[in-house]
C-alpha cells in the first residue's frame, strides 16, 4: 500500500480516537497500566465474562442462533461477557468469534482461543509418553513447536498442555499424555514442551507462531486410585511435594502463562476449591502471575464431589480458592456477580483474576491485533507442510524403544528376505495417530505396511490375522474389540509358514488410552494374543511391533518372542518411523519412561520406590516383601531400552570423596560404543540419600544425557550435582540438604549401572 499523508493522517486520528476512547490500546503504554486503564471502564458484569470461558457451539460463520445454548453464548459474547472460546479452531470460524467480540461488544476485549493441542495440530507426533522415551529434550520442543505453529496457523493461540502429571499407574488412560514416572525426567520435558509452545522468553509470545502454553493437571491428577480415571486421590505429603509439585514449579520458572487445575479432590478438598493449592503454593509461594482455568466443568463437579451445596456456593468456593477462569461449568458467569453484590465474595477476588486474564491477552499481543493468528495464507501453506512433517517423523523416530532383540533378528536384511506382515493394526492408518488430535483427520496416518512397502527388495505378505475392534471407533465413545471372530488366522498362519521373519504389529487401539480410558488388564486387546501363539507355533521368528498408550504386561511375549519393538502411537510419520528402524536405517536409543509390569496385580508400580522393612529375603522363608506368585521387579525397568548396537560402562568417578553442601558434585563416566553400529546411549545418573530424616527412595533420577556415540568411540560423559539435585521436602514443604553417605549409580537403565559413593558433610 502507498502510504499517503491522507492514510497517516487517518492512521493518527483513528489512534487518538482510540486513545481517548479505549486508552488501553495505547502500545506505548506498560502493561500493568494498559489493564488498569482498561478494567477501570470495566464493569461487574464485564469483569465476570473475562472468567467465563464458552466451548465452541454453533455453526459460527452462518446467521446468529435463533435459540438454546448457542444463543445464550451468541449474545454473552456480544455483550462482553465471555473471555475465552475453546475448541472454535480455523482461520474462518476464530475470526468470525474473535470478531463478535472485538467488534460488536462495548470494550472490545478479543478472546483467548484455547485448544487440546496435545501431540500436534494435524501433522501429529507420537503420544507425549512417546515422546518421553527419546529423552531427547531438542526433538521435545520442536515437535511442541511444530504443533504451535500448525495450531496458531489455525487462529488458535493457547493449549491446554503441556500436561505434567506424574503417574506410576499403567492402568490410568492418561499416562499417554504424561512423560511418565520420574518428577526429574518429568521437569525438563515439561520445559522442553513450554519453550516450544510459547518461545524461549516472554517476549516471542508476541509471534505469530507461538502460543500460550498451560501446565495441567495442577494437582496430583495422575494418582487416581486404581488407574480410574476422575477417581479420588489420596496421596502423602512427601510424594506431592516431591514427586507430583516438582514438574509444576518447574513450569512456572520456565514462565508458563497459564495452569489448569484438576477434577480429583486432595485430602478431601477438589483442586478446583483448593486454596492451599492454587493459592498458598502457586499464586503464593511460587508467585505465579499468569491464571488458571478449571478443568472441563469441574466448578460444577464440586456439587457431585459433595464439597458445594448449589452452583453459587460452588462458584464462590472456587473463586476464592483462585480458578480464575471457569471452563464450561457457566456458573461462575450466572453466579458471580450476584456474589459480589452480596458480599459473599469480595471483589478484589475478581479483579485479580481479571488482571491475571487480561495480563496474557496482552503478553499474547492480542489487544494490539486480535485477528494475529488469522492469517488464511499462513493457514495453507503451515498446516501438513513437509518441513512439520519431517519433524514429527524424526520425533517418532527418537520415541521408539528396543526392548528385545535375540537371534540377531533385527535389523532386517534389506533384501532377499520373505516377509509377513501381520495384525490389523500394521495396516491402520487411524489407530496410530493416538488419542487427543481433536483436528487430525482419520486414516492420515502412514501405516507400517505402507512404511515396510517402501523396501522394495524384500518380498512383503500382509495378512491381518483378526480385526482389533468392532465397528466404528471414536474418541468419545466406548471400543468394542473384536474377541471371537479368528476367521483370518489360517490365511495369517500360511503367511508365516513361508516366511523368514513375521513382523506383528500388535497392541492397544489408540483411543484405548487418553481421557476415562482406564483399563483393569494390561494385556493384549481381542484375540491377538491368540493370534500371536498360533503364528509363534508356525514360525517363531517373531518380531512384535506394539502399539500402545500405556505400559502393558506381556509376561507370554517377553518370554517367547525373540524381537520386541515398542512403538506406542506415533502419530502421522508411524509407518515410516518403524520401517527404518525395522530395517535398520535409524538405530532405536529409546527408554522406556515408565516401568513395564509383568502383571497388573503389580500396579502400581515405579522405580524410585521406597524401601520396605523386609527387602530381601534374609531368612530364606516367606517374610519379606515379596509376591508368592511372581518377581517384584517389572518386566522392563524405567530407563530400560536396547540399541542395534552395545554400549560399555567404565572408570565412574566422583571428583572428591567428600563434600560440604553447596558445593558441586562432578561425576564423570566413560561410556564406549562396543558394537557394529553407530548409536546413541541415554546415560543416566541415579541417587540414594542412604539415611535420611525422612526415609528416602532407593534411587532417584538426578541426571541424564543423551550421547550419540560412533562405532568404536569413547566419550566421558560428566553430571554435576549440587543441592538442587541432593536435597527433598519434608512433609511440610521445607527443602532439606542432608549430610551423610550418597550412592550414586550411572547407567543405561535405572535397573543397573556402575556404583560409588560421597559423603555430603
Ligand atoms: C478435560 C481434560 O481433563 C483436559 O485435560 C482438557 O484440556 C479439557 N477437558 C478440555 O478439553
């Protein structure tokens, strides 16, 4: 456009206008003053409906709705009462809402677009507990990268993750969602993911390509009794500040803009209504500045809870417990302001939380241009391009786990080798893509016989042995599996018989995890473990490719099947991931994140337990704390994962046998690549604070580094510990340094390592 003294001059008197009018759209102005400009011409009412946060509704580009809810939200919405939209996504439909706000209410106030952008937009990556098994923090953030960059080509500009919920319980449908077990491991990934969503500092959230992350679910969510979902929790002290606050404080150092509180209650008080949650810890001591919003009608919840009489109690409670932004309960927008009115609730309660939204509409740069993130042409040319693709596929890649490999069964000869390929699931372009991709299309996933089809020289038979589900499968409603109809296993059998190798493709459907899919058993879904055995009497050169969301219990499997490849659900790249590791063109370096039981009687069940009294069996008879029925160790250990290639462990040194607090511990280890491949070793340090005044886990992940190593090399890998890493909570809060004995271990898995020790004085 020419600029033009007449279009300058237009330019000034629309500003000055505006200045004079809305003085909050003043850039030049701070922040801080910029919202205290605006909430002073705010009324009750207005302040309120920054606190209300509306699911997408009506078919939002057509004419306005003529009745229920859609209404309702149509001229809530006009009259400014109305905050945030979740779920409205496209350039097309954010503008037409952003627009109902900006320019049809009285202030003006644009909306803060919030979206599940939990593993990619539409060119999705692994499960996040996937993505947890690279331990590979640089591939983490540009997949959380590359799923902000699709999501705010999209209009939207807030997710609600990354989730931070440690879980030790395989049968919880959550866990693939979390980064599994381990509050260290837990931490860094949860910085991983932020940096990626929202930038590396404050400031690149005024992009186009970053949005607001949120850190969820705040707190203890992933301690649902027995694995199900929304279940009470009921946990000590010591494990919330040590293992489930951790990641949080975490996230709010690394200057997450946003949190989400959770449905469960903590000694007897729902997250939702809980000050000593939202209040005295993270508002409090951690002087978290951004705001939280309740999860999904969880104000309301409080009722079935039995903590609120009626809506307005239940709104009351939970605004002075400090949710700032009420998602989907609409109570907080019918009851507040009548609170305020009566005294019930102060409205310095509601300022605050007013403040605390506007503040990110801000950071995110949305008052200067609401309509950022509506840019068609950015929406095309994103969204599924090449270069996103190529992330995910190398993030998938990065995510998959070796956890047995014998007879040399892998890598696959590249050719002269017959084939079979079977399992429904290696011929499924939907299951793969996982649970949570709320905007990706079914069957856009690359199947893993599509990836294997792509080695031409190898001569490839699929057949699917069974189906895995019966009719149609969708992310709200309940599976049916398919356990009896086997008509499929003699034409599988005759696959196998003339084959060199047979590669299964086995697991969980990917909507058999994610939120309320909790399961009792970790088995193999339908009838593939039948299919399984069969194929393995015919020909037991098996490779088992799983698929799945959770840790699973294959004792059978882990016995008799020679090759194990875990490959969760790994989003839009799958069939190309596994086939180049199948056949060696990427050399897997994997961890498991979480411990694999052999039973699911053994749930929970994590690495960094404590020690019981009776450990080991001193007196050679039944008392000591074990199973009569089965080892108490897990199938695969936290930290476990094979490479084509081996890896030694050498000269463990600490720097000095003893330290005083505040001092640096340096650990250094050489680790030697001693096979026939190049590859890459997650090195990890473990702790044990032998004797402590509070009795301490046996060991503790404090350290870990992934190294690429060549055929042959050598490298010394070096740790620092300081007090961060030495230290724990009492069961008040406090932070302890300790003297006395540390062990320390290094190595390959959190089962075994090379052992020394240090004194702290
Ligand atoms: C409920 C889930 O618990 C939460 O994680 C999610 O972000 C919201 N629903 C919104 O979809």
């Amino acid at each position: 456009m020419k600029i033009t003294s007449i279009t300058l001059l237009t330019f000034f008197a629309i500003t000055t206008m505006h200045a004079q009018t809305k003085p909050y759209l003043d850039k030049t102005k701070p922040t801080e003053e910029r919202i205290t400009l605006l909430m002073k011409l705010m009324t009750l009412e207005e302040k309120v409906g920054q606190m209300n946060q509306y699911n997408g509704f009506w078919e939002v580009t057509g004419p306005a709705p003529k009745g229920g809810d859609a209404q309702t939200k149509y001229e809530h919405l006009r009259k400014g009462w109305v905050g945030s939209m979740l779920s409205v996504r496209g350039v097309k439909n954010v503008r037409a809402v952003q627009k109902i706000a900006v320019e049809e209410s009285r202030l003006g106030i644009p909306l803060i677009i919030g979206f599940d952008v939990i593993h990619g937009y539409k060119t999705l990556s692994p499960i996040p507990l996937a993505e947890a098994a690279s331990w590979d923090l640089d591939a983490i953030k540009k997949s959380a990268q590359v799923a902000a960059d699709e999501a705010s080509a999209s209009g939207i500009n807030w997710t609600f993750g990354p989730m931070m919920d440690v879980t030790r319980e395989a049968r919880w449908g959550r866990v693939m969602e979390s980064s599994g077990e381990d509050p260290f491991l837990g931490s860094k990934i949860a910085i991983a993911r932020i940096k990626g969503f929202q930038g590396d500092k404050m400031e690149d959230l005024l992009k186009v390509n970053t949005i607001a992350a949120c850190a969820k679910h705040f707190a203890a969510y992933g301690f649902a009794e027995a694995g199900r979902d929304y279940n009470t929790v009921d946990i000590s002290n010591s494990t919330l500040y040590n293992v489930v606050l951790p990641p949080f404080k975490a996230a709010n150092d690394a200057g997450v803009r946003t949190f989400m509180n959770s449905f469960n209650i903590l000694n007897g008080v729902p997250a939702t209504g809980n000050s000593f949650l939202q209040r005295d810890i993270l508002k409090g001591k951690w002087k978290f500045n951004g705001f939280i919003v309740t999860d999904w009608a969880s104000i309301r919840e409080m009722k079935n809870h039995g903590f609120a009489k009626d809506d307005a109690d239940a709104s009351a409670k939970a605004v002075t417990a400090g949710a700032d932004m009420d998602m989907e309960s609409h109570y907080y927008v019918a009851e507040l302001v009548n609170l305020v009115k009566s005294g019930k609730v102060k409205e310095v309660l509601i300022d605050d939380a007013v403040r605390r939204i506007l503040r990110v509409k801000f950071e995110l740069g949305l008052f200067d241009d609401p309509y950022k993130y509506c840019d068609e042409a950015r929406e095309k040319a994103e969204i599924g391009s090449k270069a996103n693709n190529d992330a995910v596929l190398d993030m998938a890649k990065k995510s998959i786990v070796l956890l047995k490999n014998e007879a040399n069964l892998l890598p696959l000869k590249k050719s002269g080798q017959k084939i079979a390929l079977i399992g429904s699931l290696a011929n499924d372009k939907t299951s793969p893509l996982g649970s949570w991709r709320i905007a990706s299309d079914d069957e856009t996933a690359i199947s893993v016989l599509e990836g294997m089809q792509q080695y031409k020289d190898n001569t490839l038979t699929f057949e699917k042995g069974a189906d895995l589900t019966i009719g149609k499968t969708t992310f709200i409603d309940e599976l049916v599996f398919n356990t009896t109809d086997k008509s499929g296993f003699e034409a599988a059998k005759n696959a196998a018989k003339n084959a060199d190798v047979v590669v299964m493709v086995l697991g969980e459907h990917g909507f058999q995890s994610g939120e309320a899919r909790s399961r009792t058993n970790l088995d193999l879904p339908g009838v593939q473990q039948q299919l399984l055995e069969e194929i393995y009497k015919i020909n037991p050169n098996i490779v088992l490719v799983l698929n799945n969301g959770r840790p699973l219990a294959l004792p059978w499997a882990s016995e008799h099947i020679p090759a194990i490849i875990e490959a969760w659900q790994l989003g839009t790249q799958t069939g190309n991931a596994v086939a180049q590791v199948l056949y060696g063109d990427y050399n897997p370096s994997g961890k498991l994140p979480m411990s694999f039981p052999r039973n699911v009687g053994q749930c929970p069940i994590y690495y960094n337990n404590y020690s019981t009294g009776r450990p080991v069996d001193v007196d050679k008879n039944v008392f000591w704390s074990h199973y009569s029925d089965v080892e108490k160790t897990p199938q695969f250990p936290f930290g476990f994962g094979l490479s084509y290639t081996t890896f030694e462990y050498k000269n463990l040194k600490i720097n000095k046998s003893e330290f005083n607090k505040g001092e640096i511990v340096k650990v250094s280890v050489e680790v030697t690549n001693t096979g026939n491949y190049d590859g890459k070793e997650v090195v990890q340090l473990y702790i044990h604070d032998i004797v402590g005044s509070l009795a301490r886990p046996v060991k503790e992940l404090k350290g870990f580094e992934l190294t690429n190593l060549k055929k042959g090399e050598t490298k010394t890998i070096t740790f620092t510990l300081t007090d961060k890493e030495l230290g724990f909570f009492d069961n008040q809060g406090n932070y302890l340094v300790e003297s006395g004995t540390f062990k320390i271990m290094v190595g390959g898995s959190s089962d075994k390592g090379l052992e020394s020790q240090f004194e702290l004085k």
